[in-house]
C-alpha cells in the first residue's frame, strides 16, 4: 500500500496556492449534463484529484465528451443519452448521487444504485429522493437501486436538515422543471454559491445560494461557457492548521477569507496570530492553547471537513478541548491512529475529549477516509521522529499533490510505493 512518510518537527515556513474546490467541481460537473447546446463548457485550473477524475469517468460512460486543455477541461454533453450511472464507479464515489437531478431532468428518468455507507457513517439520500419527489418525480426503490422517472414541475421544498447534496440535487433537478422551485432550510455553504454562479453563467435563473432560501425558475435551455470555481476552503484550512500544528508561519493564497471564518476564530482562540487581506491568509503559529469547545455544524459553522484535522492540532494543546461533530457523529477514525502517536483522545458519542501533550511521536498509522488522512499527515509533521501514512488513495481524492505542496513549506514529507509483498499479513 502506497504511503506519505514524514520526518516530523519542522516548522512550516512560506506561501502556498490553494487549488479550485474539489466540493464545488463535482456538483459542477453534474450541472454540465444540463447544457444540450452543443456549446463546450470550459472548467479553468481544474485540480487532478481522483475524485474529480471519477466524476469525468462517469460523465463519458454518459455519453459526454471530455478534453483535456492544459489545466482546463472541456466538456460537451449534448450526446447524453444513458440514464444510469455505472454501478462500480457510483460506489466509488457516494456524491455522484447529485447526478440524479439532472440525469432525471434532462432524460425524464434515471436508475442509480444506492450509495451506500463510507468510513464517515451512513449516507443517507432520503432528503435527495424526497425532493425529487416533490418535484414530480416517481421514485421506485429496487434492492440496490432506485429508479426516478417524470416530468418534473416547480415545487415549493423544505428540507428536513441543510443537507448540501440533497440541496445541489434540486437545485440541478429543478432548473429544468416546469415553473418556480424555492428550497428552504437549503445548506448555505460556499460551494452552493459557486453551483448557483456556475448555473447563471450557463443561462439558468438561481438566487438566494448562501442564504437558507433558494429560488429556481426552470425551464429555460441552457448553454456553454467557462468558469474558475473558487478556491478550496477545506484544503486553504489543512494548510493553514498544517502550520499552526507545526508552530510555523504560512500564508496560504487565491483564498477567500470570509470562507474559513470559523477556522480564524478558532485558531486565533487557541494561540495562533493571523492576518487576512483579500484573497490571503497568514498564520503564525505558537503554544497552542485549549478549546474548551468547538461546536461542527452546517456552513457557517465550524466545517466538518475540517474537524479532524483540528483534532490533530488539539492533541498538542495546554489542556482540554473538546470537539463535538453535529454533522456526521462518527466521524473519528482518525483518533485511534493519533492514539498510537501519543495522543490522549476520549470519545464520548459523538464527542472528542482531547488532553493535550507535550508531543506526539512518529508511527505507522492508516487512513480511513480523505480527512482522517489529513489529519494524520499534520500530526506526522508535527510528531518526533518518522510517521508513516498509508491509505494515501483516501487522501489524494481530495489533496492534489499533498507532498509536494506541504515540501515547498519545508515539510520532510515523500510518496513512497508499497513494496511488492509488503503488508501482507501471514
Ligand atoms: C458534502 O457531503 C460534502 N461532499 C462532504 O465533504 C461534507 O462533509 C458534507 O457535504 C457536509 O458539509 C461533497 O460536497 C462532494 P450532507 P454530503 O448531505 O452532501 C445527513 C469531503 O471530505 N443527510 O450535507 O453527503 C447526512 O447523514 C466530503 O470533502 C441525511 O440524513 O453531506 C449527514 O449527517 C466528506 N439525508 C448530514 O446530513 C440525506 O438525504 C450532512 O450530509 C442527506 C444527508
């Protein structure tokens, strides 16, 4: 199994770019089976990540066509004509259940497998077919699959909880139904407003993203363009913890500040001196003091994606934090392999109780998802002596060239291939 290997106790120093956001991308593909124009849409500086990768496997197996242009990629879907998602590639990846709305839209019906849990819990789509329904849609539940069929119409939707795929999987479904949509208690977060800016620019009629009310006038034909998403927040994040952990002095560029605000607070309680212009950050890390509580929630609260890599920079603390992950409530795989680097972590339900020590030191740990991955490489940079990170393939869904960004900042940190035969256990 591949893995990072990490000579820790190196303060991070210098600057660093953040790629285009991996959790605006991926809707923003779904989006483009939407154009039957024939007009190519143009995606600018799209970050090599695996998932983005799988979602343009999916996209072809449609029917589109995809080009690569330089960083850019381009995408013709006016040949789409399969209406379901390949099986295999659907379990790779668990967000390609927003493909439904505009599958279902565009062809009037859609057959995808379910989803199915991952290493963050269960992922449920009931919110998702609930509103498809709403919208017209029959929906047939088969053992695996589920079958969506209909002409969708404009419908008033209220979402039980802000879930951000159930909210993009409307949006997309209802830009072509018949008439208005308005969805409420809608997640607000970033990457909704990008979906949202991205469909304007292709010619539908969206507002409200960013707010808990969104408003969808359908039917109209859309178009081709091009179009930057923004920056990765979640990625800009890790960054920035990577140097607060590391007690160096990072500044992390093309972001938007305003997209990591409870991150800042959280670090400025906890010790860290920051500094913010309009498209930068800077970090400067010290003594980390405690969080005696962090609160995960929905956009704009502190972002899920990011709690276990700040669990990681808890574990160094003077004294207690705790953690509490209102989102998705076993999301902790990563506290048992910052245990076996020292760390003194107590769940209680979906609560971390952190004790902070003096250090952590350097071990063989796994990943089992893309952000308990993260977490460990910042526990590794920070940790005495050589940590070993395997699981990488979760990483690099969502990291583009991890090593060699975290290197630029002074990071001793390298990709190294299994050894045929290696890990195997007897
Ligand atoms: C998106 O997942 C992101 N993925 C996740 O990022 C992120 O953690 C999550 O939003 C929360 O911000 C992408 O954008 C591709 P949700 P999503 O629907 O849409 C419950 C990463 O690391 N729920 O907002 O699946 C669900 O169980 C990934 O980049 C229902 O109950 O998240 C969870 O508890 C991980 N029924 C909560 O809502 C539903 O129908 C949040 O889920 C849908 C969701």
């Amino acid at each position: 199994m591949d893995k990072y290997v990490i000579r820790g106790g190196r303060a991070l120093e210098g600057k660093i770019a953040v790629h285009g956001a991996k959790n605006s991308i991926l809707p923003i593909l779904a989006a483009s089976l939407l154009n039957c124009s024939g007009e190519p849409i143009r995606l600018k500086k799209v970050p090599h990540l695996h998932d983005v990768w799988a979602m343009l496997e999916i996209l072809s197996k449609l029917g589109a066509r995809v080009a690569h242009d330089g960083p850019d990629i381009l995408l013709d879907t006016a040949n789409v004509k399969c209406d379901q998602v390949p099986e295999a590639l659907m379990r790779e990846m668990r967000s390609s259940i927003f493909l439904m709305g505009p599958l279902l839209g565009r062809l009037g019906r859609v057959r995808v497998c379910y989803p199915g849990g991952c290493a963050i819990g269960e992922r449920p789509i009931n919110l998702h077919l609930e509103g498809l329904q709403a919208l017209g849609a029959a929906v047939e539940e088969r053992g695996s699959y589920i079958e969506a069929r209909g002409r969708l119409r404009g419908a008033a939707i209220t979402l039980a909880y802000p879930s951000v795929g159930a909210t993009e999987n409307l949006m997309l479904a209802a830009v072509t139904a018949r008439g208005e949509t308005v969805i409420r208690n809608a997640a607000r977060e970033p990457e909704i407003i990008d979906l949202q800016n991205f469909l304007i620019k292709m010619g539908a009629r969206v507002t409200g993203a960013g707010s808990p009310v969104i408003t969808i006038k359908g039917g109209r034909d859309l178009h081709g363009g091009q179009y930057r998403t923004f920056p990765d927040r979640i990625v800009a994040g890790t960054y920035l913890l990577a140097a607060a952990i590391t007690r160096g002095q990072v500044t992390v560029e093309e972001v938007v500040p305003e997209h990591l605000g409870a991150l800042i607070r959280v670090l400025q309680k906890t010790g860290a001196d920051l500094a913010a212009g309009d498209t930068v950050i800077t970090v400067a890390g010290g003594r980390i003091k405690a969080a005696p509580r962090v609160d995960v929630h929905p956009y704009p609260g502190f972002p899920t994606d990011l709690q276990p890599p700040l669990v990681a920079y808890l574990t160094l603390a003077d004294g207690t934090s705790t953690v509490i992950d209102h989102v998705f409530k076993n999301r902790f795989h990563h506290v048992q392999e910052l245990r076996k680097m020292g760390a003194r972590i107590s769940l209680q339900g979906h609560q971390a109780v952190i004790t902070g020590v003096s250090e952590l030191k350097g071990a063989a740990v796994e990943a089992a998802d893309l952000r308990a991955g993260a977490a460990l490489v910042l526990a590794g940079l920070a940790a005495r002596g050589e940590t070993a990170v395997a699981g990488i393939k979760h990483i690099e869904r969502g990291y583009e060239e991890l090593p060699r960004a975290l290197g630029l900042l002074g990071a001793k940190i390298e990709r190294v291939a299994a050894v045929p035969g290696e890990g195997v256990r007897l």
